[in-house]
C-alpha cells in the first residue's frame, strides 16, 4: 500500500515509481530561497515571473540547462559563474566556446514557437513572489523546450549584459542584512575595457565566489545537475540504490520489492549490460 502526506491510503497490486529527478541545489534552507533550480512547469513559470522584477540574476553551472538559460534571458545583467575554464565544455571545446560568447548577447529575433508537448501544472499550487526551493510539489518534466512560450525578460531596457567568472564556485550566499552588518564590499557589475568598481546599489541576496569576489543580485539559479528524486520511498522500505543514488532494478524492471517496478531517470542499471548497449 502507499500512505500519502494526508494520510489517504491506496491498495495496489503493481507499483511504478517514475519520480525522476530533482535540480541539485546548491545550498538549502534561509538564505537560500533566493536560490532558484529549473526542475519543472511549475518552477520554469515561477523563474519567468522573478525574471520580469530582476535586474540582475547570477546563474551557476556550465551544463545545457544554464547555456539555454543564459541565451534566452533579456533586458538584465547576467553574472555567469563556472568551475571550469570555458562555457559548454561538456559539449564543445575551448575554442568554439569563445566563438560562441558573442552569440550569447546578440540581439535574435522574436519569432513565436508554439509548444506542442502536453505541460500540466500541480492544482492549487499558487506562484510565489519569490523565488523558493523548498517546495516538494512537482509540475510536469522540463524537458528540453522548458523555455518555450515563456517571456525571459528582465526590467533593465539593455537587451543583455553578461559576465562569466570562471574557474570558480560558490563559496557563500548571504541576504542584504548579514552584508551589511559584515560591512562587506561587493562588486558592480563588470563593463568592458572598465576597472570593476564597489557596488554602491544594495541587492536583496548576496555571492561569494571561491575567486573573493562578491557579487549582488536579486536571484540565484543554480543549474549544476540533478540528483534522484529517491527520497520520499526509502523510508521503510527495503530498495537498493546504486552507486549513482537511483534504485537498482533488474533487466525486468524489477525492484526487489514484489511486485513495485522502477523506470526513468529515477532507477539505474543492476545488470551487467551487453558490450554494444550504451546508456546516455
């Protein structure tokens, strides 16, 4: 059987747990509901409705998600920061990162696409005003036209202004108070061929970079991967998970618990694959 939160009670004689996975955040708990992860509908719409209030977001991780992130956001100061020493290195070299950069900020056409996938959103769930990532309710997956019919537009009529700091990770996040009382300095936002200056404007959230840097902003999207969304069954019950934190399942899709199966981002394989089968 499976208990819900509320307590409700449903009887099952087969069971499929396709919960898939959750955005790997940063950091958890205050400060951080100033730290936002694209992990769903719900998520994506909540992002797009603190983007139209932002002046300027820092955006953390160097994966596919952070890129389309970067390439679509308008009219706001985008401070990129990256562990490694180029943008997209998992999928192209230094050297078609640095052709791509200017495309990054270069004005595109607005052309309508229309979304064709069906998108779902959690029934009563309510957009906050802020940012958070404590919510447990999940809309539907992503998936890769996650921006599609959005409207990824900040307040500054600049088009875009983007900075990437790499070779670096956060080291601290810290809201307006604590900077304040640590009488800190943070950085202006960095203008070509300038001297970076203090920044004289108070943000609601603050960064420290692993580099000493500090940065101010309205918002913090982190996109440094996804982890199983494996916790809510573990509890209790007997399931093997994997070295990759997914459950393990046999070639059958079994669990070893009788009669509850597993598919999807959530489990991992338990059997020794053939040499020409390839998993991506």
């Amino acid at each position: 059987k499976i208990v819900t939160k509320d307590g409700k009670v449903y009887i099952y004689e087969k069971l499929c747990l396709c919960a898939g996975v959750k955005p790997k955040l940063i950091f958890e708990g205050n400060p951080y509901v100033y730290v936002l992860g694209i992990r769903d509908t719900d998520s994506a719409q909540a992002f797009q409705k603190n983007l139209a209030q932002a002046e300027r977001i820092i955006v953390i991780g160097n994966g596919g998600i952070a890129l389309e992130l970067v390439y679509e956001i308008q009219d706001c100061e985008v401070i990129w920061a990256i562990k490694d020493k180029a943008i997209g290195n998992t999928f192209f070299d230094a050297g078609a990162a640095e052709f791509l950069i200017p495309k990054l900020t270069a004005e595109k056409p607005e052309t309508p696409i229309e979304c064709k996938r069906i998108k779902y959103t959690v029934e009563g769930s309510k957009e906050k005003e802020r940012p958070t990532a404590a919510s447990d309710k999940l809309g539907s997956a992503s998936g890769p036209d996650w921006h599609e019919g959005l409207h990824l537009k900040g307040i500054k009529e600049l088009w875009k202004s983007l900075h990437i700091e790499i070779l670096c990770e956060v080291k601290k996040i810290q809201l307006q108070q604590e900077f304040i009382q640590l009488q800190q300095t943070s950085l202006a936002f960095p203008e070509a061929k300038k001297n970076v200056e203090p920044d004289e404007m108070l943000w609601l959230v603050y960064v420290e970079l692993t580099t000493g840097k500090i940065y101010g902003c309205d918002f913090i999207i982190t996109a440094t991967g996804v982890v199983t969304n494996v916790k809510p069954f573990l509890d209790g019950n007997n399931f093997a998970v994997g070295e990759d934190g997914g459950l393990q399942r046999d070639k059958h899709m079994h669990t070893p618990l009788p009669g509850v199966y597993a598919a999807g981002d959530i489990c991992t394989v338990a059997w020794e694959p053939s040499p020409v089968w390839h998993e991506v």
